[in-house]
C-alpha cells in the first residue's frame, strides 16, 4: 500500500516558472532553458510511490536534483506542480497551517549536517519537536530519554552538543526526529559527514532500527554502496528527473540506460545479489509419499542425479540421490523412508552472493533456499551462483 505518491512533480526556481516549463515540454535542456530564461530547473515531471514501511532512496550524483525533490516533499521548498500524496491528502495544495501539523506530527526530517542547538542539552535537543506541540516538561523528556536510549545514547542526556562527536551528533538528530514518533521519516544525506566507520555503524543503527519501528523512510544518498545496502527501492537521477526506480538487485542486473551503467560501475555485485536472484524455482521435486520408481523418473526427465524432497507442508525433509533410489528399487522397496539425506544446507532468500559461496562451495549437495516457517522456495547449485556474479546470465540449464 502507497504511503506517498508523488505524481508529476516539478520545481522550476525563478519568477517565470511557465515559460521554463514551455521549453522543458519543446523537449529543449534545463542548461539551455538557464541561459535563456534565467530560470533553474530543480526536478521535472518526478513520479513515484513509496509503499508503507519501506526504505526509499533517492541517488544521484551532485545536481542531480535528489536534495530538492525531498525538500519539496514537506514543502520545505515549494513545489511549482504536480502533487505529493500523504495518507490521501495533496500536500502539495495544503494551506500552511496544515503543513506546519505535517512537520509536527507526520514527517520527520534528519539533516545532513546534525542542526542541534548548540546552547541547549542532548535531551532538550531531542524532546524540541515535542516541546513546539504543547507536550508537558516531564512527558516530553521522559519521551525524549526513552528516545536516546533507543539510539544507544543512555548516559548523554545532560552533555551539550559540542562534547559530542560527529556520529554521535548524528544520532540525537535522528532521535529528535523520531521523538515525536512520525509516520514518514526524510534523511537529507544523514550519514555522508561522518568518517567511514562512524558512517557504516549508523547505516546499521539504522537498519537495526527500522526493523522494530518499520518507518516509511526516504533516504537521499550520493553513495552507491550506501543506497544499495539499505533501500528497499532505489529511484536514480540525472539533471532532476528519475532514470530509473528499481530494487538493488533490478538496477544492477538490468540497468535502464548507459548512464546507469557507468554509475553502477566497479560494484561488487556479490555483495548485493541475492539467493533469491540466482535461485532456480524448486521444481522437479518429489513428495515424501512418493517412492524410489517415481524419484528415478523424474530425475531421469530432467538429466539430474539428486532431487529434493518435500514434506506435506512444502517443507524440505531432504535429498535424495539417484545412486540410493536405485538401490531402493532393487530392494524391492517402495517408499524413500530410510534413503533421505536430511543434512542438507538451507539458506534464506535474502542472503547476500558472497555469503553463500562458502555455503556452495562446502557441500557436495545444491543447497535449498528456504522461508522462515520451513517452506523450500527455491535450490541453488553451482552454476546458477557463478552466472549471478556475473550479473546472473542464464543458469537454468545447470544440472544438479
């Protein structure tokens, strides 16, 4: 479910906005409508949805027009058209009383350079929002404290911000922003002034976060490697328009234009890829009912030597190999009890490529991609693992 949906939004900065939206429409560029008009393309024609408890990031080199599109998402910058869709209402027509209660209530902002009050303490700087919406003393810093000690700031209550380091900073920005608990959360480049290991932790805080309090968040990043490894969903600009929307995975296997490409350039892709991505579809498999005649058949149909077989609930029970449903046979035996291998490797959908290949390479079965609650959804072998680093390729024919 859409929590926001922006649909042909644009900003043209100057006092002639319609003539530079004539020429954009002539197909003519934001440079030359500059030297002509005078007037700064911001963003033109932006539409995207953000589904309810997703990260959302918005890419792009400098100028790219991330930073105003999100400003313009609480009216910090107004927008010249189009709508901005919050919880069924156009905040882009809103009066500015309304904004103001947006701002207070419903969307949050971490900025990308901390903006705490240098003369006030770590708790007043967290419980400030709190404090313009009328909330008592004691409720707002009791709010505030508990805040803190979510972002791993216990102790720090009475220091100032100037006794603070630059991550820590960071997070009483981010727990005044959630202070005030928001459904939307906006983060300007939040973590882009931080050293690089400061930088990592937060981007961690923040996942780590996000899984208790599944926020709707829209994060603005320059850094590839950071929008990869925490959005849901990627929306890539160039000179204010979006090029491409898309999940990690979609925008590195299949990037939309030579633009993207060169911008996904030297990514480690194992790194980012999925089991899910390189996953084949868990077909052929055997039900635990069936017996050794039925296993050697469809292993011979599909040029296979070994083949999973599934419990009732399409949970995995294990694998069995060929050279054992022949001995069944021989046997005279007619169900797979007593020949099923249950010391089969599993791993989620979401493990990351350079995870699974020890995984891979360690077992001398194909490893089976399992759901939480047990169900098989999908097996990897070998080859399939090889062609997803090299930006998957086509491994159906793998034989397992």
């Amino acid at each position: 479910m859409s929590k926001i949906s922006v649909k042909n939004l644009v900003k043209v900065f100057g006092d002639q906005p319609q003539k530079a939206l004539k020429m954009l429409k002539e197909g003519i560029g934001k440079e030359e409508i500059l030297k002509k008009t005078r007037q700064a393309v911001g963003i033109y024609d932006i539409s995207f949805d953000v589904n309810e408890g997703e990260i959302f990031v918005l890419m792009g080199l400098s100028g790219s027009g991330k930073s105003t599109l999100l400003r313009c998402l609480n009216r910090l910058i107004e927008p010249t058209g189009g709508s901005i869709i919050v919880n069924g209402d156009d905040i882009a027509s809103a009066s500015p009383e309304s904004i103001r209660n947006l701002r207070r209530k419903q969307i949050g902002m971490v900025f990308q350079r901390f903006a705490l009050f240098p003369h006030r303490t770590v708790l007043d700087n967290v419980a400030f929002g709190l404090e313009i919406q009328d909330v008592p003393l004691e409720e707002r810093r009791e709010k505030a404290r508990q805040v803190l000690d979510m972002v791993g700031l216990k102790g720090w209550e009475d220091n100032m911000p100037s006794q603070l380091s630059g991550g820590m900073q960071q997070r009483v920005g981010l727990a005044r922003a959630l202070a005030s608990d928001p459904e939307v959360l906006l983060m300007d480049e939040a973590f882009s002034a931080l050293d690089p290991l400061i930088r990592r932790d937060m981007q961690e805080e923040l996942l780590s976060l996000q899984s208790s309090l599944n926020k709707t968040i829209i994060f603005v990043t320059h850094d590839l490697d950071e929008g990869l490894k925490i959005g849901d969903r990627i929306a890539l600009m160039k000179d204010g328009t979006i090029v491409q929307t898309g999940t990690p995975e979609e925008i590195l296997t299949n990037p939309a234009d030579d633009y993207v490409k060169r911008f996904i350039e030297g990514v480690d892709i194992s790194k980012v890829l999925t089991a899910e991505g390189v996953m084949k579809a868990p077909d052929p498999v055997v039900s635990r009912k069936d017996g050794p005649r039925v296993a050697l058949r469809r292993m011979r149909e599909n040029g296979i030597s070994s083949i999973f077989v599934l419990n009732r609930d399409r949970s995995m029970a294990g694998i069995v190999l060929a050279e054992d449903a022949v001995r069944a046979v021989n046997d005279h035996k007619e169900d797979l009890e007593g020949i099923i291998i249950t010391d089969v490797p599993s791993v989620r959908p979401e493990t990351s490529l350079i995870d699974l290949i020890p995984v891979i390479l360690d077992s001398r079965f194909p490893v089976a991609v399992t759901r939480e609650d047990g169900r098989m959804t999908g097996i990897l072998v070998k080859g399939s693992v090889l062609a997803g680093m090299i930006r998957r390729g086509d491994a159906e024919d793998a034989v397992y």
